[in-house]
C-alpha cells in the first residue's frame, strides 16, 4: 500500500514482489532457509494474485481494494 491522491490498484508480477517479501522478512538467513523461503514464495506466487494499492484515506479506497480481490474490479493498471 502507498499513499496517493488517486486511488488506483496494480496487480504485480512476481519479479516486482520477490523484492518487496524479501526487505520485509529476513536480514540473515542460511542459503537452506533461502531456498526454502524461495520455494514457498514460489507456491504462494503462483496461487495468490498479488496486488499493490495506492490510495487516499477514502471509503472508494477500500471499495476498490475489495471489489479487486473478489474480482470485481475490471479497471485495474
């Protein structure tokens, strides 16, 4: 999610989001629990649609946060 004066939401592809689940997880790790955090991230991403909001603090922004992840929103970028 990121602050905006318009709300609009854009679903991401998985080399956009590896950086984000990485810089909010771990600091050290083994490389056996890096290729295992990769393999989960693998499952999840190829599951789970993955989307980044950005928004006001308005109703319409929850509206549109919800409606895309029932798959009611058809606009999105």
């Amino acid at each position: 999610m990121e602050q905006s004066k318009i709300n609009f939401i854009q679903k991401l592809e998985p080399k956009e989001v590896i950086p984000l689940f990485l810089e909010q997880t771990f600091r050290n790790i083994t490389e056996e629990e890096m290729v295992k955090f990769l393999d989960i991230l693998e499952v999840i991403l190829g599951e789970i649609p993955i989307y980044k909001l950005y928004c006001d603090m308005s109703e319409e922004a929850v509206h549109l946060s919800y409606q895309t992840m029932k798959g009611e929103n058809t606009d999105e970028n």
